[in-house]
C-alpha cells in the first residue's frame, strides 16, 4: 500500500536522506525510493521532479539540521574552547556508534557527484558556508568579549576548524577508531588553544 497523501514530508526526507547517505546516489534505485517512501514513481516525480530533485531536498533537510546543530554547539558554553571541544566530541561519538560507518553524508554526496553536478555542488557548498559561518561568528563573539586574543583571525581559525571536521569525517567512513578520531581532534583543538584567553568570562553568547 502507498503512503497516505497526508504524509509528513519531513519523515519522508528523513526516511530517503538515510537511504541516500547509506547506499549512496547512484547505487539508489527508484525502486528504493519505492520501498522507501511508500509512494509510487509518478508520486515522487510529482513532488520532487526526479531523482535529482529528490536528492536536493534530501540535502536541503539535512543541511538545515546540520546548520541547527553547529548554532546550536557553538551557544552550549560561553568558553569558546569548550563549546568548540563539545561539538568535536559529539561528532565523535555519533561516528563511533553508528554501525554502518556511513561518514558524512554532504562529504560523500560531495565526492561522489560534485564534479558530475554543478547545481548539487553548488547546494552542497551553500550548507558547508553556513556551518562554517556559525563557527566564525561564535569566534568572533569570543573575540569580542576577550575570550580570544586580538591576533586570532576568526575567518581562517574558522576554516582550519572545518577542514578538521570534514577530515574527521572521512576518516570516520574508512575507519572509526575513537582513540584516532580524538586524537585529530585534539589536534585540531591546540590551534584553537593557542589563541584562547584563559580567563574567558562566563558571559552569555
């Protein structure tokens, strides 16, 4: 039976993003997004165009959480430092404990269709800007209330710390070892460290 037409779009992404990230684009079938969703070919043709389309609105739901997610750590700890090293650890752990090792699903969207689609490398690129601008703005705000020295550049140290996240992230697919991950992120941690005021107050961000 298909799914009833008052089904919650939401659930649905949810559902196809989780198919997409586990077996990927083109290993998708349309008769997956069948099983998958409860909604016949021309349904999903209907309300997503094709196949494409239905992988866009699978990274626009998961981009915007992932967004939400990054706002979200950077707000936890008025320490800069703190809030930084609870997302590394969060991310961490939601490696480690996803049994499929499925990695990131924007950096394996990225690299299996980036070169092959202008518009979902585009999309793709959109959602990695805005994470990387709540980590910015999060630096800055510390900048501005002393919490980090003057010479820190927020723009690069935001950058540095994405380049770190996206690496965790691959090697979070190939080989999901905490004691590994943890130890790149420590790394990537002393570069934060070493332009961290000490005295950081606790103010709200």
């Amino acid at each position: 039976m298909g799914r009833p037409i008052s089904y919650k779009p939401e659930q649905l992404l949810g559902d196809v993003t989780e198919l997409f990230w586990r077996k990927g684009y083109f290993a998708t079938s349309v008769a997956d997004l069948v099983k998958t969703t409860g909604l016949n070919p021309g349904s999903i043709y209907n309300a997503y165009g094709n196949k494409v389309g239905l992988l866009e609105a699978s990274l626009e739901f998961y981009g915007d959480r992932s967004i939400k997610r990054a706002r979200k750590s950077m707000g936890q700890s008025p320490n800069i430092e703190k809030a930084v090293s609870g997302f590394f650890q969060r991310l961490i752990d939601s490696m480690v404990e996803d049994p499929d090792a499925k990695g990131c699903f924007l950096v394996n969207t990225w690299l299996e269709l980036a070169s092959h689609n202008v518009s979902i490398k585009s999309r793709i690129q959109s959602i990695f800007d805005g994470i990387e601008r709540e980590f910015r703005e999060a630096l800055v705000r510390a900048q501005t209330r002393g919490g980090l020295k003057q010479e820190a550049n927020p723009q690069v140290l935001a950058k540095y710390l994405m380049m770190s996240i996206w690496g965790l992230r691959v090697m979070g697919r190939m080989n999901p070892e905490r004691a590994q991950l943890e130890a790149v992120a420590n790394q990537s941690m002393a570069a934060l460290r070493a332009v961290v005021v000490k005295h950081d107050f606790d103010l709200a961000l």
